[in-house]
C-alpha cells in the first residue's frame, strides 16, 4: 500500500515540475520543468538527460552505444543548456523547427532498473519520456523502483461498485467498476446477458477518447466498440471489458502528438518510436485479473490481435475462440490498419 501511494505521489509531482527522487537518483521531467527550476536543480553543474532508446534512435545515438531500442540512455550536458535545447531533445515535434541537434555526448547509466523505472514513471504520468537526472537527496516525494515497476499491474485490483446499465444494445446489463491501490485510474466492466454455462463472448477494448465519444476517422476503435456491443448482445452472454489504456498506453497528450507525426507523414508505429515509446505500451493482465474477479477463466474472445489471446492465455485466461472483429475502414484510416496488418500483427 505505502510503495503504490509513493508512485502515485511521485506521478502527481512529475506532472507539476518537481523533483522526484527513485532511490538516490534525482528527477526532474523535462516537459513540465521551467527555468527556475532547472536552475535549481542543476545547482553548480548542469545535471544529464535521460531518453528513452526508442528517441535516441531517432536522434542517431545508436551509434555511440549498443544498439538495444528499448534501452535508456544517459546524454551529457557539457554546458549550462537553456530549457528549450532539451525540450528540443525529448520532443520529436520540434524536429523540424530545430533539425540540427548534437553532437551529443552519452554515458553509462548509473543504474539501468533505476533508468528503466525513472522513464516508466513518466509514461504512468503520460509525459514525454526524458528526464533530467543526477544524483542527490534533496528531494520531498522518494519512492523505491521496484514499486515503479509493478505500479498498474492489478495485483490488488477488486470491485469497488456495480448497477444496472441498461444501453442501446441491450437492456440487460451491468456494469462493474474496479479500482486497485496499485494504479491511478478505474477500469469498467459491461457484463450483457445472462452467463449460459459457456465460455463469455469477451471485448478487450482500450479507451479512445477521439474514436469512442468524438467520433474520429483517424482509427477504427469507435466502431469496433459498437460493433463489439452489438455482437454480444446478439451472443446472448458476454462481457466488455474497458481498459483505460489511451493511446496504446502512452496516454491522451502524447497519442495527440503521434496524431501530429502522422500528419507529416510518420505512420502510427513510427510516430510513437520517435515521441520515446514502443508501438504499444499497453499491459493486458489488468484484463485478466478483471475476468479473475468475474470468475472468468475461460472465454471467446472477439479480436484481431494475437499479442491479446497470448497476453491473456500468459495469466491463466484460457482462450476458447479467438472472433475476428472487422468493421471501421474508411479513407481516413486505410494507411493505419495497414499499418496494424503489417508491422503490428493484426488479422485485418
């Protein structure tokens, strides 16, 4: 309980410009640092940036490290660099506006788990993954890097409420909300029908804002929610499960700046390597641990993905039947699924 309310504390102070301590190993995120405070924190020399392996494959520094994307990496500041050159750093959107970056510098890190644990707190905080970083104590909000590491896993998640939610795809339904101490947001669960003594028909949906409520063309998730519902409620028995993982898991904000990528021509798995991120940063033993608590240990589940019947069958959900769901093409989105056919899997 503490090592989860010192992550969430920690997440709070990252998104307001504060220094956050994992260990003795100082944190200052770049994208809500202003310039008082990196003075601050810099104190008589400037302090390192710390970036995600995806970014610094985009900023050409494999080449003065191993080569290993996933990896973070330590770059050196030389000089007492203002505030923007590392805004300049860490966010891909300025790549035009400011080409011309380096040459750059980069060290070991101190600490890979305590690296790897620093940048997982800033995507949890739905921020930019670089950091400044140095060593030091003088920090209020401390949490231990282990506990970043298993913050969101469903460990201790339990139903907190359940009603009634009759909806335009079947008046009989409930809904269940889960919550854990180990997370910052609420997952629901829409349970339609009536258990049959067969295996659930069973959604795994991720919220999308822009697709789900404002209708968007960019994606298909609007439509595939609906047509989700609609199939279950014609199964007769079923269950959605709504994860609240925006963006592939890298949250509202950076998924609008992927939105941005794209729209220069970057395709969606490009556009989240160059923002820091993997092309998804989604977890679904949350998901498994809901169905656990439903006592669901066997479903069909309606996808297109693989990587969700494997990541399931990995936490003890036996997959019964995997349902294709294909529906919500259109100009707007062709070169997307192409991309989810091609470089992430999908059976489209």
């Amino acid at each position: 309980m503490s090592g989860a309310r010192d992550v969430a504390r920690a997440i709070d102070a990252l998104r307001r410009g504060w220094t956050v301590a994992i260990e003795d190993i100082l944190l200052l995120a770049v994208e809500t640092a202003d310039a008082g405070a990196l003075a601050i924190f810099d104190g008589a020399s400037p302090a390192d940036l710390l970036i995600s392996g995806n970014r610094a494959a985009t900023l050409k520094l494999t080449n003065q490290r191993e080569a290993v994307p996933a990896e973070p990496v330590r770059i050196l500041r030389g000089g007492p660099d203002d505030l923007s050159a590392a805004i300049a750093i860490a966010d891909p959107a300025l790549d035009l506006a400011t080409p011309l970056k380096g040459p750059f510098r980069t060290a070991p890190l101190c600490s890979p788990e305590i690296a790897r644990a620093a940048l997982r707190l800033t995507r949890l905080a739905g921020l930019l993954p670089a950091l400044f970083t140095r060593r030091g104590s003088e920090a209020e909000t401390r949490v231990a890097a282990d506990d970043v590491m298993t913050f969101g896993t469903g460990a201790d998640l339990r139903i907190v409420s359940r009603a009634r939610l009759p909806n335009r795809f079947a008046e009989k339904a409930e809904i269940v909300a889960f919550r854990a101490d180990g997370d910052t947001t609420e997952h629901v669960a829409l349970l339609i029908g009536d258990p049959s003594g067969q295996p659930p028909l069973v959604r795994v949906h991720s919220e999308c804002l822009t697709g789900d409520a404002l209708g968007s063309l960019k994606c298909d998730c609007g439509p595939q929610l609906a047509d989700a519902l609609a199939a279950i409620a014609a199964a007769g028995w079923g269950i959605l499960l709504y994860l609240r993982q925006e963006g592939r898991g890298i949250g509202l904000v950076n998924k609008l700046r992927a939105y941005a990528l794209q729209d220069q021509g970057f395709d969606t798995v490009d556009a989240n390597h160059r923002l820091g991120f993997d092309d998804d940063e989604r977890s679904f033993v949350v998901a498994a641990r809901m169905l656990e608590a439903l006592g669901q240990r066997e479903i069909r589940l309606l996808t297109n993905n693989p990587r969700k019947v494997s990541a399931l069958a990995a936490e003890g959900v036996a997959v019964a039947e995997q349902v294709p769901l294909r529906t919500g093409a259109n100009p707007h989105n062709e070169a997307y699924l192409t991309t989810k056919r091609d470089r992430s899997g999908h059976q489209l």
